[in-house]
C-alpha cells in the first residue's frame, strides 16, 4: 500500500515542480497523501521539502532580489510546500522506532533552516516568514511534551529544546521589532501559545487537562527550568499586550492585527483565568483611549474593533469556570455596551420570568391536588398598607418547607445570570418576590375592575367624539374634491381651436382650484388635531401627526399631481393639434397655478422627515409627467428654456424638498453631536466610556438615490454641510456613498469632494480625501483628480511663497531697527548704563523677531498641510504624484521647504517596508531638490538596527554612480551594504567633512552604523577595519578631510560607553598598515594622535618608527619624512635608541628639517663612549 502511495507522491512531486512556475494545486495534493501515509515523510520527502525550502532561502539571501516576479512564482510554491511537510513531520509523535535516531536529526535540520530564514526576514517574501513562524509555533508545544514525556536523557532531546529556545528568543525580539502587521498577526499566535503552555493550570476545573501546562514540569528537571520558562509565559503575556497599536497613527494600522490580537488575549484569559483581572483591565483601558476620537480609530475600525471585542469577552463570560471573574467581565461588557450583551441581558431576563411563571404553576397544581390543607402551609395575606416596604413582607411561616423542592434552580441553568457573591440569598429572594406578585395580583384584581366600569364612560364618550370628527373630515374632503364635474379628457383633434384653447383653460383652473382646497384642508384647525386614544378598523394614523380614515390627505395630494399631469397633458396634446394654446408668462394662469401648487408644497417642507414618502410619490407623478407629455425634454432635460413648463414645477418642487431635506438633515447632525460632546463629560469632568459612534443620518443619501431626476446643481447644495465642522461628516458620507449608488451625479461629486479635500477643518478634509481616494487610481475620473490635487498642492506652495516673503520682510525690517534704537528719556544717564539700555532694547527687537518667523513658519506649514494632504494621499497608490513635490520643492524658499520636508515624514516612513515603490521617483529627483531627497534617505533608513533594504540601497547608489553624488545620500545606507561596497563608498562619505559640525555628526553617525551589528546580522565593518579603511589611498587622497575622518573615529564611543578606538584596535592596524606597500603621513599623524589625545602606548608608535626605518623611510615623499621626523621627536627620549640605525645621510636631513631634534640627537651622541661617538662628529661640530 505504502509502496503505491510512494510512486503516486513521486508523480505528483516531479509533475509538480516542472511546471513553470510549480503548480500549487498538485503539491497541495501531495501533502494531502503525505498525511495519509506518514512513514513517507521520513523516508524521502522531508529531504525534498527542506532542499526546497533551503534552496528558496539561499537564493532570496544571496541575491536580495525577493521581490522579482521570477523569484516570486518559481520559488515561492516550492517553500511554502516544503514548509508545510516539514511542520508535518515534525509536529506529530514519530514511530516508536524513530524516537531516538531519525526524528532528532529531521527536527534538528528543521530548526537550522527556520534559524536561516528568520535571518533575514526583510528580504524573504512575507509568506514564507509567516509559515516558519507558524511552524514553530505548533513545534514549541511538541518538543516540551515530549522532553517532559521521554524517559530517556538522549542529548540529541536536549540539543532540541536548546535549539528551539534560540528561535524562541528570535521570535521574541522579531515581535518587538517587526511593524508588519502580518507578520505580528502570527507572532501574536507565538506569543498566545508561550503564555499559555508556561503557566500552571489555576484548578483542575478551569481548563483542559489535555492542554500543556507548566504544572507537567517536574521541579527538577535534567535540563529545563521551571522558573526560566514562568518568567518566559510573563514576558509574552507582556508582549502580547504590547502589540495593540497606541500611536497616534492608528488608522494606518491593519484592523484584521488588531482583532486577531484581541482574540489570542481573550483566548488567553480562556485557558488561564488567573490572569483574567491582569489582562482584561488592560484591555479594557486601550480600547477606551483608542476609541476616545476620530483622530485616532476611525469609524470602520471602531465597529469592527467593540464587536470583536463584545462578541469574545460575551462567549468568556458564558464559561462556567469563569464564575469568579464574572464581577470583572461584566463591568467589561457593560463598558462596551455592546448589542451582542445588551441581547443576551435581555434573553436572560425573558428565560426568568419564564421559570419563575413555571414555578409558580407547579406551586399552584401542587396546592389543588393536596387532599387536606396544613394549618403550617403558606397562607396569601393581604397586601402591605401604604408605605410599607414590599420587600420586607414575608410569607406566613410554612411557606419554606412547600417551596424548598420546587423553586431550587439548577445551577447549569443558572450558568447564564449575572452572577453576584450571594448566591443563596438570591433563591430566597425570588420565592418571596414571587409570592408577593401573586398576591398583589389577588388584592388589585378589584380594584382594577372599578377603575375599568370608571373609566369605560369616559372612553366610549371620547371614541364617539373622534369617529364624528373624523366623519365630518372626510365629508368636507369628499366634497371639496367632488364639487366639480368630473374632468374627461376629449380627442383635441374633434375640437375647434376655441374649444381646444377653453379645455386648457379649464385644466389650469380645476388645479388652482383643487390646490386652494388642499391647502385650506391641510390649514384647518380641526384636521391638525391629533387623537391618539382613537381606535377603529379604519383609522391610519399618518406619519406627520395626522389621523384621517382613509389617508385623505395623501390621496388628496396625490390628486392634486394628478390634475397638474392631465394639464400639462392637454396644453401638449392642443399645441400638437395646432391653434394658440394658453400663453406661458408672467402674467398668464400659468404662473397662478404654479403659485397655488407650490403653497400645497409648504406642508412637505415643514416636515420633510415625514412626509418623505409623500415626497417621493409627488416627484415622481410630475416626472411621469414629463416623460409622457415631451419624452425628448425627459432624456435632455437641462435644455429647458421656459419656467412655467411641468419640468420647471418639478426643478422647483425638487429644490424645495431637496433644501429642506438638508437643512433637516443638517440640524439632526448638530444634535447628535451637541449630544455626544454633553455625554462625554461627567459632572466632575471625568471622561465617561465612550459608546459605539452613532450612525450618520441616510435621508439625504435616500433622497440623492430616489428620485427620479436629480439636477447636477442642487448637489451643491451638500457643500452647506461640508462648511460646518458639526455637520462635516454627514456630507462627505453622504457624498461618498452617493456617487457610488448613482453613477450620473459621479462627476459633480468628485468635484465637491475635491473642492473640499483642500478644506482647513483637519476632519472634513480627511473624510473628502478618503472619499475621493477610493476612486484612484482605477477610476475613470483618475486623470482629473491626480491633476486636482497636483494644482492644488502648487497653489499651497505658491501661497507659502508669498507668505514667506511677506514674514522675511517684516523680519528684516525689525531688524533694520536694532541698529537704530534710540534713547528717549531725559533723565542723565551714565554711559554704561545707556549702553545696556541700548543692549535690552537690541535684544527684544531680536526676540520680536524670532517670535514673528516662528509665527509665520507655522502659518506656512499649516497652510502647506491643507493643500498637501490630497497629493500625498494619493502618493500611497501612486508614487509618481511625488515628482510634483520635488518639483515645486526645487524653486521654493528655504522656510518652505524646511515645511515640505516635516509634512511629508509620516508617508515616507509608511513606507520602510515597501521602498521599491519610492526608489523610482526617488532616483529622479531634479537639480535643487537634494535636501529632501536627502531627508527621504534618512526616513526609509531612520531606524539604524534596521537593516536597509536591498533594493533600496542599489537604487541609491546606481544613482550616485550615475548623477556623481556625494556621500550626504549614502551616510544612512552604509549598513545595507556589503564590506566591497562600504570601503568603496568610504571617500565620499569623508568626503562630506568641511570643519563644521553638521558634517561630524552625519560621518560619525555613519561610522556607527558600520561597526554595529543589528538582528542576526553582524557589523559591516570591524573597528579595526573601518580605521584601515581610512587610511586607504583614495581616503587619503582627501587631505585634511581623511586627518578629520580619523579624529571622528577616535572620539566614537560605543552604546555602553567604552571607545570603539581601543588600544588592541590601534595596535593591529598599525602592525597591518605598515606592512602595506604604500604608507601615507596619515598613519604617522593617526599614531601621533592617539599617543597624545588617548594616552597610547609609547611601545607602539616608537615600533611603528623602526618598521619605516627599516623601509627606508627617507627614501619616500618628502610629506612623508616630515611627518615622520615630527613623530621621531614627539616620541622623544623613546625614539634616541633608534638614532643609530639610521644612516648619516639620513640623519643628517632629519636633524636639519628640525632643530630641537637636532638638539635632541646631539645631547644623545654626546654621552657616547669615544669609540660609538666618533661616526658622529660631524654632528657635535
């Protein structure tokens, strides 16, 4: 059988991975067979899996080209497939046989190649990260049960566990250092699983036995410590908590993180309900704080977040070994108020009034079939007197011995209720409450019955006043609508002109006439009388307060449209006919039943909330009209040109409504926020829990999507509520939504939206710009909005120009008036007393001045902001919008792009881990826009234990090479680049050094970053390397700059305070140095420099002398024998011994190149014996 499984895996293998790119769906196959027959995992394939993988890996670290598409569908199947078979093999108990020999070592492979590929976790595609860390994950759990279950002390066990508690500490740090929110989202999985399997089990009740724990652990263990894993299970329950997002900058969090955070600390709180009190606070307490604004959770990630939330702690708290939390996570559930509780509340409440009604049934059948009634029985008393307090009042002294069998709940019932610390005490207290509901039930009985023969009079008296009424209403309308002769509509081509002319006539008339009705109807004191207490088969009561039998009103109104329809229908039918049909002027009956139509539409407006659906029936009865009377001004209808046309009733009709439906909808917006903004304090102005935001008003919205014809201009009528802060986000919703459920207002919309992206308010240009940004840049409409913001940003930048000239003449001319100030008192003064008069007086105009820039930069900024915002939005979908940045940057004064520079920092930094996308703009920036390019760097590049990513360190260098840039672009980069490149950029950064301190630190900073190692990776270059490197010929060839370069190393002190130039660092580059071919002056001036500044060793540099000596260091470049002849005598008397290996001609060009060597050297030879002293008499002479 395992013979046949074997070659169909062999197929499905070979078939798989010769496909281009491998295909996935025949490896998904394999696995599946690979875990029907498991013993073929440790035959062949965990040797295929972890050759793909490591392969997969290899090349990914080896070449740093992660994101090529070749890369990506080639390798990327095959490690994904050999992860997953690895992680099956080694996270299921092996065969007894393979316990001690095969399995250690395929576990073992497994933990090196995971080790490898969290390594480098930036350039290894994100899925295959996540599956290593998935892996390991399931395999912690494994290897502590089976340390913990093996009898044996096999070393290779123990090799195991020490190995996976590296990769656990890896994980550790990665979830401290990652931002990626997939990658956390399986870390926060890792962390879950460390937390739970380092903690003991709080009772033998509180949770499966079968889960891990650390009560399994003997407390004497071989080789793993109880202590260090509880500190383990601590550190990751802090962790875990640590990874909820608390920035300002939340909403550019991945809401699915957040909520797969949450679930693995409530499911923590499942399995260990110790740390319930510990955790759940927390919680609690960040969701308050996130949920506080806006600014820092949007709506979206707010609903989502509390039903996540509300949803799990809910299921928590339903748990029956939760009951002695039960306190803690109900004031939880009430903090959120969420409708999943508020559900369950009520459900509960509905289930106890239901057992309490079964209980007392049972009660009442046990007291019937009782044959003789105990005088110890419990016997119904009259009710309490007035004043007495019901609760206090018990049942007769019998009562407990009846209700001890019946009203006991079991406790698996009672699992639900909120529980409280006296359990007891609650049964009690419901018999009682239920007995003295049964008898008040019995004493009120009578008492009702009066009250209804009382009251019965008085209603039926009351009913018969209201159905008269309501019969004289319906008459008067009957009749007022049916005083006229019914209105037929004849063939206009049997009629004469005349007769034509008086039927138009006519049809103007009946709708003034019924438009005078209707609105007297409506106006009349009796119909705008509300009964309520009425009932009757044919009453309706409408939604605008009145109460008619058969919806009089509307059908009235409805009529009245009607009339207007058939008008308009026989003036078209008249001029189609020919003849002279009634004239369309000011002064004609057109205008007259315009006028009394609209007066009828009063009622609609005052209350357009209500009658929104009259509305709607109204709009659509006149465009029926115009459809049927001029079908082509219908499909055209912006050509009207007449303003008594039935299309001129409807624009105004639909204006009105549309006026009123906003200014309604506007001012339930501003209470909702007057009433929000009143809830959110408390009478000692605590912030109180803030609820879930409420949701914004849709009449608006319903109206836009509605009716029939929309004119494009009353949609700017929406802008009154983008101008208002209070009512901001009811228009950009409603316009968000709008254009997307009615395709032929998109255009005017986007134009508002647009309009208003460059809005001061921060809120409403927010809500414009997301709007809008879901339109880009897939849209049609993507052209325009990219040239939108683009212009917009430009007339922000132009703005700030100006405004930067204005404030730097106003600067300027405060101080022109430093060197004018004048005294002006008359009373004498000494001369040193005017001179500090005129001090003060200098130093406040200059204070004035600093004040009024200050003032004015952050006027230009926040103006800057305003028209920038848009742009840099879009930016995120499009980076080539970037280059109008640069663009604009290039030409404006120095204030403003100080301004561009911090506006533009947060989208920069979005984008640490996705470069590729900036690297293109990037490389293209023009000529005078270095700065921010240099800025840009420095963003993607901040975090110095981060190691660059590959891609962008080519692209910044390839665009070095090609444009000769200096080493400002390169000093953040250095530690992304390889030791060949580092030493081959190492001039240019020097480079840089001009004496001033801006410089000093941009190359200290940059030496830093290369002699620093960051996670998992080691240093670019040793100390001992660097300094070689500096003293390399093309560094040299830079003159003071490279002298500058070494004095910076030398002070450079590493994090823990000691100097990265040490005296083991000093010696082996000099022993290095000098036995190089070619020596520079540096070196010498290097040794000199640390004997004097650092106290080196003299041994040293006297050693270094004697090496040039022998070299023949006379015979080199004069700069060379300078520098060497100052070391000679800085290094006196040390360097005397040395004055007999050198030759005399050489000696005698030393002494004469400086005279207090000269001196030196003589004092030397003086004391020679004659026989030594004899060579040298031309020097005492």
């Amino acid at each position: 059988m395992d013979g046949d499984a074997g070659a169909q895996a062999e197929k499905l293998y070979t078939e798989a991975v010769h496909e281009t790119p491998p295909n996935r769906n025949k490896l998904d196959r394999l696995v599946d067979l690979l875990c029907d027959h498991p013993r073929l995992l440790y035959d062949s394939f965990f040797a295929k899996a972890h050759e793909a993988a490591g392969i997969a890996v290899a090349i990914w670290h080896g070449t740093g080209d992660m994101m090529s598409d070749d890369n990506l569908l080639i390798l990327t199947p095959p490690a994904l497939w050999g992860w997953t078979v690895m992680e099956e093999t080694v996270c299921h108990a092996p065969p007894q046989e393979l316990r001690e020999t095969r399995y250690p070592q395929l576990a073992q492979q497994f933990l090196e190649l995971a080790e490898q590929t969290l390594a480098h976790p930036d350039t290894t595609p994100g899925p295959v990260v996540r599956r290593t860390i998935q892996a390991l994950t399931r395999f912690w759990p494994e290897i502590i049960n089976a340390c913990i279950s093996l009898k044996t002390q096999s070393p290779a066990w123990r090799q195991l566990y020490e190995a996976m508690l590296q990769r656990a500490d890896s994980l550790m740090q990665l979830s401290e250092q990652s931002d990626d929110p997939a990658l956390q989202m399986h870390l926060a999985k890792f962390l879950e699983t460390e937390a739970t399997i380092f903690t003991a089990i709080p009772q033998p009740g509180g949770s499966s036995r079968s889960t891990l724990s650390l009560d399994q652990l003997p407390d004497s263990h071989a080789y793993i410590s109880k202590t260090a894993l509880a500190t383990r299970g601590e550190r990751a329950r802090q962790q875990l908590l640590r990874l909820l997002p608390s920035s300002d900058h939340m909403r550019l969090c991945n809401t699915s993180f957040i909520t797969a955070t949450i679930n693995s600390i409530v499911y923590l709180m499942n399995l260990r309900p110790q740390f319930c009190d510990q955790l759940l606070e927390r919680l609690i307490n960040w969701y308050v704080v996130t949920n506080s604004s806006e600014q820092t959770m949007t709506h979206l990630q707010s609903v989502v977040i509390g039903k996540t939330l509300s949803i799990a702690l809910l299921q928590l708290y339903t748990r029956r070994y939760m009951g002695a939390y039960s306190e803690v996570l109900e004031r939880a559930l009430d903090a959120l108020n969420g409708p999943e509780w508020v559900r369950w509340q009520e459900q509960q409440a509905r289930e106890r009034e239901r057992r309490q009604r079964q209980q007392a049934r049972q009660r009442s059948q046990a007291r019937r079939q009782a044959p003789d009634e105990d005088p110890h029985s419990t016997r119904w008393v009259p009710a309490p007197e007035d004043g007495q307090d019901e609760l206090a009042y018990q049942p007769a002294p019998g009562a407990d011995a009846e209700l001890g069998a019946i009203a006991t709940l079991p406790s698996s019932e009672a699992a639900g209720q909120k529980r409280t610390a006296h359990a007891d005490d609650d049964d009690d207290e419901e018999k009682q409450m239920m007995l003295l509901e049964e008898s008040a039930k019995r004493v009120k009985l009578g008492e009702e019955e009066k009250m209804k023969k009382k009251s019965a009079a008085s209603e039926e008296e009351r009913r018969q006043t209201a159905v008269d009424t309501d019969q004289e209403m319906e008459a008067e309308m009957q009749v007022a609508l049916q005083s006229e002769l019914p209105f037929e509509l004849p063939s206009m081509d049997e009629m004469t002109t005349d007769a034509r002319q008086e039927h138009v006539v006519e049809a103007i008339r009946r709708v003034v006439s019924g438009s005078e009705r209707v609105r007297k109807f409506i106006e009349h004191k009796r119909v705008l009388h509300s009964v309520d207490t009425v009932s009757g088969p044919r009453l309706q009561t409408l939604a605008n307060g009145l109460s008619t039998n058969s919806k009089v009103l509307e059908d009235s109104m409805v009529m009245l449209v009607r009339l207007v329809t058939n008008c308009y229908i026989v003036f078209f039918e008249a001029s189609r006919t020919g003849g002279s049909p009634a004239h369309m002027g000011a002064s004609s009956q057109w205008n007259k039943m315009h006028e009394c139509v609209e007066g009828v539409l009063q009622s609609i407006i005052d209350a357009p909330r209500t009658q929104y659906g009259l509305a709607m029936i109204m709009l659509y009865e006149l465009w029926m009209s115009i459809v049927v009377t001029d079908p082509e001004l219908a499909r055209t209808p912006e050509k009207s040109d007449s303003e008594y046309t039935v299309l001129a009733l409807y624009l105004r009709w639909c204006e009105h409504i549309f006026d009123a439906i906003v200014a309604c909808s506007m001012e339930a917006a501003s209470q909702q926020v007057e009433k929000a903004a009143s809830a959110a304090e408390t009478a000692d102005g605590a912030a109180v829990v803030p609820q879930q935001q409420p949701e914004h008003d849709e009449l608006l919205l319903e109206f836009i999507k509605d009716v029939p014809y929309l004119p494009l201009a009353l949609l700017s009528k929406v802008e009154a509520c983008l101008k208002s802060p209070s009512t901001a986000a009811l228009g950009f919703v409603t316009l968000e939504r709008a254009i997307e459920q009615r395709p032929p207002i998109f255009s005017a919309g986007l134009d508002i939206l647009l309009t208003y992206s460059a809005h001061p308010d921060r809120a409403t240009r927010v809500g414009c710009i997301r709007a809008v940004k879901k339109h880009y840049p897939n849209g049609a409409s993507a052209q325009r909005i990219s040239k939108m913001a683009s212009s917009s940003f430009k007339m922000g930048v132009e703005r700030a120009t100006k405004q930067s000239a204005e404030m730097e003449q106003k600067v300027a001319a405060i101080l022109n008036q430093v060197d004018d100030v004048s005294m002006t008192d008359d009373v004498p003064m000494t001369d040193e007393a005017v001179e500090m008069r005129k001090t003060e007086a200098v130093e406040k105009k200059k204070a004035d001045a600093f004040a009024l820039r200050k003032q004015g930069e952050q006027a230009i900024e926040a103006g800057l902001v305003v028209h920038m915002e848009l742009l840099l939005a879009l930016s995120t979908k499009n980076m080539d919008l970037l280059s109008v940045v640069f663009d604009a940057y290039k030409d404006a004064p120095l204030t403003v792009q100080i301004s561009i520079r911090r506006i533009i920092t947060p989208l920069v930094k979005s984008m640490v881990n996705a470069p590729a996308k900036i690297i293109p703009v990037l490389t293209q920036f023009p000529v005078g826009a270095e700065t921010l390019a240099q800025r840009m760097i420095f963003l993607l590049c901040s975090d110095a234990t981060r190691v660059p990513a590959r891609e962008l360190v080519q692209g910044v260098l390839g665009m070095c090479d090609e444009r000769n840039l200096d080493g400002n672009f390169m000093v953040f980069l250095v530690n992304g680049m390889d030791r060949e490149e580092a030493l081959k950029r190492l001039p240019s950064i020097v480079g840089i050094l001009d004496g001033s301190d801006g410089p000093r630190m941009l190359v200290r900073e940059s030496f830093a970053r290369l002699t620093t190692s960051s996670l998992n990776r080691p240093s670019v270059l040793s100390p001992t390397q660097l300094l070689m490197g500096l003293h390399d010929e093309a560094v040299v060839a830079t003159g003071q700059k490279a002298v500058e370069a070494v004095g910076v190393y030398e002070a450079m002190a590493k994090p823990d305070g000691t100097r990265v130039f040490s005296t083991p660092v000093f010696d082996t580059a000099l022993k290095l140095l000098a036995e190089q071919e070619h020596v520079s002056p540096l070196m010498l001036q290097t040794a000199d420099a640390y004997y004097r500044r650092r106290g080196g060793p003299a041994g040293t540099v006297i050693k270094l002398l004697q090496k040039l000596i022998e070299r023949k260091v006379w015979e080199m470049d004069d700069g060379m024998v300078e520098v060497f002849v100052q070391s000679f005598r800085t290094m006196l008397p040390g360097t005397l011994a040395l004055v007999k290996t050198v030759p005399h001609d050489a000696l005698r060009r030393m002494v004469e190149m400086d005279a207090q060597l000269a001196t030196a050297v003589r004092g030397y030879v003086s004391k020679m014996p004659d026989s030594a002293r004899k060579p040298y008499r031309w020097l005492l002479h």
